[in-house]
C-alpha cells in the first residue's frame, strides 16, 4: 500500500549525522577534544573527521561575514597553537547544511586525513 518513495528522508551517507531528527551541533555532545570555547561558538575535534572544526551557537546556515570573519580567525589561532599543519577552512556543510560550522583542513592532505600535532602540544594539568 504505502510504497511511495520518500525520496526527501533518505539519509545521506555521512559524517556527523546518526540522528536525523536532532541537529548535533546545536546537542554540542562533548563526544572528542574540545580546544576553545565561548559565547559564539565552540571548536572541537570533529569527531569523523579528525581535524578541528568551528560551531556557531546559532542553528542558522548563514552568519554575517563578520562573524563568520572571526569564526575563521579562532578556527586558524586555534589550529596554529595545536598543530603543524597549513590548514585552509572548508566551510562546504555537506552533513549539517542548516547550521554554520567549518573543517580545518590540512593543506596538500587527501580526504580526512589528520592533522600533525605539535610536539609540545600536552595537556596542562
Ligand atoms: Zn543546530
Ligand atoms: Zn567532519
């Protein structure tokens, strides 16, 4: 009887993306290493990924260029102090098209390969 395509809620094969119903960017599960947090947003390892990615707090495709201006200069500080790698930010929301966030990437790295740690780079206790 009810043999209707449903095209539209096919999930995709994906990153990030386990729950349909639930944005996980806005549920911010603390699932990996968090390396800076505040009232705009947060950055965290990326759990699927491997490399660090920015989170607006605001569950909206489209932040203004200022914010997302800073968005990027956190991701990129953030990424300097933790890592060797020449990153470039990849803010194309395949999983989570809804809500802004961004890969830091490394440079002249395939696919989803991690970025290098630096070797000074411990955890203070
Ligand atoms: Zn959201
Ligand atoms: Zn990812």
């Amino acid at each position: 009887m009810n043999d209707a395509v449903v095209s539209g809620l096919a999930p995709v094969a994906s990153c990030h993306t386990s729950v349909m119903a639930e944005c996980d960017l806005c549920e911010a599960a603390r699932l990996s290493e968090w390396f800076h947090e505040d009232e705009l947003c947060w950055i965290a390892e990326c759990e699927v990924c491997s490399v660090p990615m920015v989170v607006w707090r605001v569950h909206d495709p489209n932040p203004p260029d200022s914010v997302k201006q800073r968005l990027h200069a956190l991701l990129r500080a953030v990424v300097s102090e933790h890592f060797v790698d020449e990153i470039y930010i990849d803010d194309n929301m395949r999983n989570i098209p809804d809500h802004y966030h961004a890969h830091a990437r490394g440079r002249g790295k395939w696919g989803m390969q991690p970025l290098e740690r630096r070797l000074s780079d411990e955890p203070n206790c």
